[in-house]
C-alpha cells in the first residue's frame, strides 16, 4: 500500500490500474457533525455543471461516474469513482469535508483519504487537526487529468463552510428544489443533427431542511406536513442551522396510561422526533421512559418513528414497563442525563415530558442550579394533568448560571395547533443559545 504525504502528488497508474475504484474518506471531532462532497470541475477549476457537485443531496452524477455510497468501515463517506465515464468536461474532482454547526478543524482529531479497488486499501493519506487552525472545512485531495490521471494529497485549510466551498468553485445555491426543465421540441427534418446544447446549470439546494422534507416524503410521507412547520419555525427564530442533541424524557406512569391507549403519547414522539431528525447531528431521538426509575429505548429515527410507542412500549395498564413502577420520580432522570451530556460540545435539548404530580423540589430544583454551567437545556411540557410544582416557578428560580430551563402545559393536544406546540417547544431555545454563548458554555 502507498502511503501519501501533504502536497505530495502521484501517477494514478502507480498506484492502481484500474479507473474504477472507490474513494474513502473519514475525520473524527467529538460532537461535530461533518459533510463530505466531491466537486467536477473543469480546465478552470470552476463547477460549470451544478450536476457534477456530489454530497448528502445529490448523491450520484447524470451518468453515475461518481456516486456517493455513504458511511463504510472506517469511512466517514465512501464515493465510488468511474474516470472512464467522466464527460470530457471534468478535468478534476476535488474532494472536501466541511464542518456542519459548531467547531473548528483544529478540534478534529485524526482523518484520511483512502483509494480502495476490489475492497482492497490502494494508497492513504493521512492528516490531523494539529495541520489546521480555525478553518471549517478541508480540501483533502484531488484527482486530476494530466496526460493521465494523477493523484494530490492536499490536505489544505479552507475559512467557509460547505456554502463558501461551493461559490469558490464557481457553484450556485439555492433554497428551492431544483426544476426540470421542459423538453426540447422536435427538431425540423431538414435539420436532423441539432448542435447538442450546453448542460443547464440549475441551482444546488444545501438547505437541510428541504433535503429532510424530502426523505421523510419517501419513508414517513404523513410527517411532512410537521417538517414544513418545524422549518418556518427555526427560520423564524433565526436557529435554522444549529446543531444540536435533541433527548425525549417520556412520563411512563400510571396516570399516564390513557395517553398511550388513546394515541397522545403517539403524537407527541411524532412532534419531538421530527425536531430532533431537523436539530441532531444524527437525525436520531435519544428516548428514554421514566416512573419511579428509568429506561432508555432505541433512538427514534425516520425509519422507527411510525408506531414508535405500539412497537416498544409492551405492559399492563399501570405498569408501562416493567420495573419502572407506577410513580413520579425525576431526579434520577435528570441525573442520569446530567452525567451523560454535561461533556457535550454540542447544545443538549431535553424535552421532558410529565403529566404532573411533581413533588421533589428541592432535589429538582438543586439538579437545574448545578447544571446551569452545563450545554444543557430543560424543556418541561405537561400533558393533560395537574400540580406541576416547581415546573411552574423555572422562570424564576434564582441561583443559576444561566436560564436553562422552560415549562408550559396543554391540556390537550388535538387542541392546540403544530405551530404553536413548536412555538412553544422551541420559545426559549434561542435565548439560551445566546446566554450559553456569552457565558463560555457553547462556542
């Protein structure tokens, strides 16, 4: 296997015979979420066909001479790369990774570029975070005709994001769904063989939420509806490209047991799970179910979140599961995930679910003073029940850090709309990003 070093460029054929083969990228950075993407572009190094730019929304080029595979072994991002079906317009892909929310790449730790033929590793280029500064994306390596294909291990820092990376090449964004355009009529018989026509270059669309909007059409086409609303609602608060961890903290008691049997509890991971597939850098739900003690369940995902609660919460009426019990008991919750996120690089959103018959103030009260220093924020909701406590004080409770914490109550939620439940949800989520910022506990 060939080992490649920063700046050092390579005949193709020296490495591999073969135009066919796979590209494997990968990076690690604790609690940053990465993009990788790959640009054709031409004797100009200019992307003068939007089609041949290759990432999490446009994953295969016109004739599929570049593919996008997604994560493999170690690979963050796998691409699978014909040269022999490039257009003779491409004289060189570039391949990048660019950080998505919070961080810098010199908070990652160690990262590759790998070339793979039949599964096998060809040749490696290795790099660190130590080589970067304050940059938010890498151009790692290119692969480029000169007289033949040839390789360059690059390893270069770039100041923008994914947006600024695209415009350097000379590529378009746009917020909208790309258009077909309308066929090109008949030509007149006297004219038979036409001058084939320049590609159109129409506009690439990075908006992750339109590009959610789209998988959730293919997988769970009944939640679009509260993706849309959840969008205009983070454009509305000016969060819409915040990364955050999004946790659901569900009241299993036995009150609680005609919310799961008339579809409340449904409704609810529908609305919380679609927040956390826009906010997570996973698209992923963590879940958890409390009553006296406490349980984690699989991650709500796009692929899981149709009869989530049918599919995972099993028992008799007053027990939800069993061990629980039947009672409220929330410190060792929050405890719980105190300790499990208070190391977070990331903002931490918990939306705790209760249907009252909150009584432990003081411990409840000791465990938000505590994590006022953390990345962490309480969303408290109450459901169709009473005595909430010392839910109903949060805006006033003194002694912290910062407000990290929030409660309002619904009585009933076929009775209030989506947009106001995601207005609500998400109502104080800015405020706390903004102090949390000021006071050094997010970057």
């Amino acid at each position: 296997m060939t080992q490649l070093t920063q700046g050092q460029r390579l005949p193709l054929p020296q490495i591999t015979a073969n135009l066919n083969l796979t590209v494997g990228i990968g990076i690690q950075g604790a609690g940053m979420v990465f993009d990788v993407s790959c640009f054709g572009v031409d004797q100009n190094d200019q992307l003068s066909d939007d089609r041949y730019f290759v990432f999490f929304n446009q994953k295969s080029s016109p004739e599929g001479a570049l593919k996008l595979l997604g994560p493999q072994g170690p690979d963050l991002e796998q691409f699978q790369v014909d040269l022999s079906r490039l257009p003779a317009s491409i004289k060189k892909l570039v391949f990048a990774i660019t950080i998505d929310g919070n961080g810098v790449m010199s908070q990652t730790q160690n990262g590759h570029f790998r070339i793979l033929e039949s599964g096998q590793e060809k040749a490696r280029f290795s790099f660190s975070g130590s080589s970067f500064g304050q940059e938010k994306a890498i151009v790692v390596a290119e692969i480029y005709l000169k007289d033949v294909w040839r390789l360059l291990a690059l390893g270069q820092g770039f100041a923008g994001g994914l947006s600024a990376l695209l415009k350097n090449y000379g590529g378009t964004e746009s917020d909208a769904p790309a258009t077909t355009p309308a066929p090109t009529p008949p030509t007149p018989a006297e004219d038979p063989i036409p001058p084939r026509p320049e590609p159109q270059k129409s506009a690439v669309n990075l908006n992750k939420g339109v590009v959610l909007e789209k998988k959730v059409q293919e997988k769970a086409p009944g939640l679009v509806s509260l993706v849309k609303k959840v969008n205009v609602i983070l454009e509305k608060k000016q969060i819409a490209d915040v990364v955050a961890k999004v946790v659901m903290v569900m009241d299993a008691s036995g009150s609680m047991t005609s919310s799961y049997q008339n579809g409340t509890v449904q409704a609810v991971v529908d609305r919380v799970g679609v927040v956390a597939m826009r906010l997570d850098d996973d698209g992923a739900l963590e879940t958890w179910f409390y009553s006296d003690n406490h349980k984690q369940t699989p991650d709500v995902t796009l692929d899981s979140v149709n009869n989530y609660v049918k599919n995972n919460v099993k028992g008799a009426f007053l027990q939800i599961f069993k061990g629980l019990g039947v009672g409220n008991n929330e410190p060792p919750i929050m405890r719980t995930l105190v300790d499990r996120h208070r190391n977070s690089t990331q903002p931490v959103l918990v939306v705790f679910i209760t249907d009252g018959g909150i009584y432990k103030t003081e411990e409840i009260t000791r465990i938000l003073k505590d994590a006022s220093h953390l990345p962490i924020f309480w969303q408290f909701i109450g459901v169709a029940g009473s005595n909430y406590g010392v839910l109903e004080a949060l805006d006033t409770l003194p002694g912290r850090v910062v407000d990290n914490a929030n409660f309002f109550s619904v009585d009933d939620l076929r009775r209030i709309s989506d947009e106001e439940l995601f207005e609500r949800m998400l109502g104080e989520l800015p405020m706390w990003l903004r102090a949390a910022k000021e006071k050094g506990i997010l970057r």
